[in-house]
C-alpha cells in the first residue's frame, strides 16, 4: 500500500472535493492520501463526501496555522 500527500490549502468548494476524489480515482484501493484542507466548510464537505464514497477518513489532525490533515484510506469503487 502506498501513501500519498495532496495539498488544498486554499481550494474553494466544492473543487477540493473534485480534486480529491479525482485523486483518489488514480490510487489503488488500500492507498492512503493524506489531504491539507483549510479548516470549515472545506473540511466538512470533504470529509462527509469521501466517507459517501465509500472511503475511510482515519484523521483529522490541525496544525498550528488551523489547517487540517485528512489521511483518507481508499475503499472500495462504488457502482452507480
């Protein structure tokens, strides 16, 4: 399994969503992305979206400048 960091600090929703999930289109199930989000609505839409796609969010840490780390387990695709 692979570990990948992918930087959105300053991304307006909802494209930090989209250039989440497109990231995480490109990784193996079981690969982990640790994604840097501004705090608030960015955080939440894309902790609540990755977690309807059937991933597992298994972090949340803040830093000392109030952004926060998503470390984000790739699941299973879900079919439509």
């Amino acid at each position: 399994m692979a570990e990948f960091d992918l930087d959105l600090r300053g991304v307006a929703c909802p494209m930090n969503f989209v250039k989440t999930r497109l990231f995480l289109d490109k990784i193996q199930e079981g690969d982990l992305v640790r994604v840097l989000l501004d705090g608030g609505e960015p955080l939440e839409s894309v902790s609540e979206s990755v977690e309807q796609d059937g991933h597992t969010v298994e972090a949340k840490d803040e830093d000392q400048e109030g952004h926060f780390m998503l470390s984000i387990r790739k699941g299973k695709a879900q079919i439509c």
